[in-house]
C-alpha cells in the first residue's frame, strides 16, 4: 500500500512536523512499507486465534497467576 506525497504531506501537517520535499519522498516509501507489513500481520490474525486448538487453559495448566 504506496502512500502519495500528498498524503504524507498531510499527515507531516497534522503531526506538525516540517519535511523537505527529499524527506517526504522518503517516508511516503517507509510508510507504504509499513502500512504493507500491517496489512500482512492483518491476515494471520485469525490464525493466530485459533492457535490452542485442544482449548487448553493455560492458567490451569501451569497453576499461578502472574502479577504485574
């Protein structure tokens, strides 16, 4: 997912920050990278729901519980 310069130049706005035109190239790249990687963590995400199949509660099974 590529970000536009436009749209970087927003977000550079809302977040107050100035950018030079070479900066705002760079990130739109960076961000489309990241947004891309989001979006791939996004599809595992019901994977990784249903990752202790056998329903086992791992409170009981290893008997305390860990306090902050």
């Amino acid at each position: 997912m590529a970000l536009t310069t436009k749209e970087v130049e927003h977000l550079a706005k809302l977040a107050r920050l100035e950018l030079t035109p070479a900066e705002v190239e760079q990130y739109a790249a960076q961000l489309g990278e990241v947004l891309a990687y989001v979006a791939k963590l996004q599809t595992i995400k019901g994977q990784a729901e249903s990752s202790n199949p056998e329903g086992v509660n791992l409170r009981e099974r290893f008997g305390r519980t860990l306090k902050n």
